[in-house]
C-alpha cells in the first residue's frame, strides 16, 4: 500500500507520488457529494483546504496533515511531527482513542491514522464479543413449518398455494440478528476490504468469525437514527460512534470504476477550538480558580439566526473574555476587518469589554501576547489579537496551551 503525505492547503497535481488520473476522478466525485468543501480542483491536480485526516482510495492513502507556517519545508521529519501532532489533537479531542503518539500499535515502520481508526473499532467489538453480544426481539416475514404469530394472508396464497404445510407469517425473533449487529457487521466488512494487506486484515478476518451471522445492510443517516437506546445496549456506543463515520463515509465505486474509498476528514478550524477549550478547561479546573469555562454558547440574533464564540471565560458570574480561535497564520498580516466586527458583536451581546482573537504560531514567546485596543471610540468594547506556539521546544503538541491562557487572563 502506497501513502502520500500532504500539508493543509498544498497542491497535488495528477502524476506525482503515484497519484493517477483515477484516483483524481475519486476525489473529484467525493468533493461533489460534500458539496465542494474539502478540495478545489485543477485541471491537473488538487488543492486541499483546511480538512485535515485521511483518505484512502483502494491500494493509495493520502494523509493530510496541518501547518502553521506555509514556508515551513516539507521534509520527512516535519511531515512526521505535524502527523503526531494531529493524532494527539485527535486524541485529546476524543477523536480517535490511544494512550499516546508512541504506543500506537499501526506499523513497524509508519503510523497510519486510518489504522489507528480502525484498530480502535476492532477493540471495542472484541471487548463486546468477550462481554457477551446481547440478543433483542424483532418482526421477521417468512415462510415458517409452524403457524406462530400473524398469518399474512396475502402473502401466504401468494407462496403457498402448493406447499400447504407451510406458513407465510409475521412473528418475532429472539435472537443476535439485529439492527445494530448488522451496523457493526458492516463496519467490519469494509475495514476487511480496505486493510488488506495489512496486519489489521488477520484481525478483523477473526473477529468476523467469532461475530454472529447478520443480514448484509446498507447503513445510511436515517438508519442510525433508528438505533434503540437502553440499558442493555449502552456498552455498544462507542462502537456505533466509532462505526459512524467509517460506514457514511466509505463510497465504494465512487468514480464508476472499481475505487473503493474513505474518507475521514476534519476541519482543523474545529479541532483547533476544541483543543484549546478543552486545554483551557482541565487549566481553570487544575488551578481551582474561580473562572468558568463554557463552549457552544450560543444566542439569537436575527429571524431565527444565531451567533456563537468558540469560548466564554466568566468569573464570578461575570464574563471576563471571549475568546474566537482562529486556525491562520497571521505573523505578517493584521486581523481581518469581518474578525473584529464579529468581536463586537460578542461583546456587545454577552456583555463583556473585552475580547481575544487567538490565532497559531511557530513563536513560544508570550510577552506582548494580549494588547487590547479599542474596536470603537467606546471604551467598553476592546479587542485583543493574541498568538500562541502550538509547540513545544521538543517540537510536541504544547499540552500547556491552557495554563499558559489562563495565567496571562489572571494579569
């Protein structure tokens, strides 16, 4: 299996790395179905956005990995350290599910984040299968010997008009062929059609002989939403959310060829705000401050529309800070004008004087990080344009982004 490495926001052109004609007509077909988001396309190649993750199109995978500095070179070594810093952003984010960047179990040689994906799903079914697959009572049709459950009578003279012993029914089962095995059973099938050739092939072909004989489904959005939820079917929910994603996204024959595809892909804007959130909130819960820290507020604005910043920081009650987290580089530019008319607003409504937008750097200097200047000649609305190294000085994920941004809102 061939892998090709890309940074956010490069451009790969048909013929280089064993990228062909076909696998550009994948993709082509796959940004269609999403509505244009994850790529714009060449005549002869593609630019990616500002997805980020793992797409694998029959024997090629094509990983796409974040930057901060667009003039950063794309060697090996660099390559390799934005991959583990995306798996641990994945992974703090709860994304994907390993101890860490080094225990991860995918390769003697490399380290796939499909595979990562894939190996967590295969542990979660074997520890269901040792657990005990649980049985659930649903309608089954048939032609049965025995008369049990509702007689159809439409469809009994339809079939059994020769064969008088037998009758056509409607009757429940008791059994392990139910709704969410056939999810998990279809999740199983596409990770043995796209690990082959890999030591995670063996895997699944032994938990697909341990797991019960299921009908063969076709999952969609609608089929997950039927899902039952109880007592006894809890233990399978983070199979289903791990299984989600592999099943809606997998397009087998996406280019009207023999392609079989998937596609994991996150907006790295998300990610990125979701970090810093979380970092932020394991700070203030460590420090035993009194600032709160909350995501996803959000209020009404205009006929039904409503605004939302990434991050509220309140204290005693009060909001202290807004904070909108912005995946750019600006070292050599200014927030743009819509940024800071969007910080008004925040502040305006959540009324709060001051707030921060917080953009990625390669600069692990924090002197001059907040300089709140007025948006407006009213002193109450006051905007600060905020940087901060999203590594370390060993090159790692920075895991003290959060404790950094709160000791500096202490001041």
């Amino acid at each position: 299996m061939s892998r090709i490495q890309v940074f956010e926001h490069s451009f790969l052109s048909i013929g280089e790395q064993g990228f062909e004609k076909r696998h550009f007509k994948a993709l082509s077909r796959l940004n269609e179905l999403h509505n244009y988001k994850y790529f714009d396309l060449k005549h002869n190649g593609i630019v990616f956005k500002q997805f980020v993750g793992i797409i694998q199109i029959d024997s090629l995978t094509i990983e796409i990995l974040p930057k901060i500095d667009r003039y950063e070179t794309e060697n090996i070594t660099n390559k390799n350290k934005w991959q583990k810093v995306l798996i641990e952003m994945l992974r703090v984010t709860r994304k994907l599910k390993i101890k860490q960047v080094g225990q991860a179990n995918v390769s003697k040689q490399s380290i796939h984040l499909l595979d990562i994906y894939f190996e967590w799903f295969l542990s979660e079914v074997q520890l269901l299968i040792h657990q005990g697959l649980i049985k659930q009572y649903y309608q089954q049709t048939g032609n049965v010997k025995a008369l049990k459950g509702k007689l159809e009578f439409a469809g009994h003279i339809q079939k059994n008009l020769v064969h008088k012993e037998r009758f056509y029914t409607i009757h429940q089962v008791y059994d392990k062929d139910h709704l969410i095995h056939q999810i998990l059973g279809q999740a199983l099938y596409i990770i043995e059609h796209l690990s082959k050739g890999s030591y995670l092939y063996n895997k699944c072909k032994t938990l697909q002989l341990d797991f019960p004989e299921v009908k063969a489904i076709k999952a969609n959005e609608n089929t997950f939403s039927k899902i039952p939820k109880s007592r006894k079917t809890a233990p399978y929910q983070t199979a289903l959310a791990i299984a989600r994603p592999i099943i809606l996204n997998y397009a087998p024959n996406i280019s009207s060829g023999s392609e079989n595809m998937l596609a994991l892909l996150f907006d790295m804007n998300s990610l990125w705000e979701e970090y810093v959130l979380i970092k932020l909130k394991h700070a203030a819960m460590e420090s035993q401050s009194r600032i709160e820290v909350y995501g996803q507020d959000s209020k009404a604005f205009w006929n039904g529309i409503t605004i939302r910043p990434d991050i509220v920081l309140k204290k005693n009650d009060e909001v202290a800070l807004i904070i909108d987290t912005k995946w750019k580089n600006i070292d050599q530019s200014q927030p743009s004008t819509h940024d800071l008319r969007q910080m008004y607003v925040y502040n305006e409504y959540w009324k709060s004087e001051k707030a921060l937008l917080l953009y990625p750097s390669n600069d692990d200097s924090l002197e001059s990080f907040l300089s709140f200047e007025k948006i407006t000649e009213n002193e109450h609305h006051q905007c600060g344009s905020g940087k901060i190294s999203v590594l370390n000085s060993f090159g790692q994920l920075d895991d003290t982004i959060g404790i950094k941004l709160l000791n500096i809102i202490k001041k």
